[in-house]
C-alpha cells in the first residue's frame, strides 16, 4: 500500500487485514446507500470481495448484515441519550 507524504514521496506501508472493520465498513455501505441485505450476496459484490481482499474468508451474510445493522442502531442511539 503507498502512501504519500506532505512532501509528495511515496512510502510503502505493510497492512494488514481487520475482519471486524471490514464488516463494520461494509455495513456502512450498506446504510449510506439503502442497499438491500441481499447485497452481500451479489456475484459482483463476491467478485470485488475476492479481488481486493483475498485473505477475507468470513464474508458476511444477509443475516449477519442486518445483526450489524441493529447493533450498530443500538449503539447510536445510545450515543445520542
């Protein structure tokens, strides 16, 4: 992965897969844009999956999704009280 710099060089930089901010990210995804839970479940989604991040084995369900979704509802709300 590279990054640049304030002063425009190029670095590289290791990294390293999160399953948890994966679904986390995907799950925003999904809110943001008012995707269906089935989403998930897209060949194209799977295809793009596979390609950016192979070593991401546990790919989320339609059910794990709205799961996240709730307890991501939950922990707003809570945020907001």
């Amino acid at each position: 992965m590279k990054r640049i710099n304030n002063k425009g060089e190029a670095r590289l930089k290791s990294w390293v897969l999160n399953p948890h901010e994966a679904r986390v990210t995907i799950t925003k995804i999904i809110i943001i844009d008012e995707l269906t839970f089935r989403f998930v479940k897209n060949v194209r989604f799977r295809l793009m999956m596979s390609v950016c991040c192979p070593t991401y084995i546990d790919k989320p369900s339609r059910i794990t999704i709205a799961r996240d979704i709730y307890h991501l509802h939950v922990d707003e709300r809570v945020k907001l009280k």
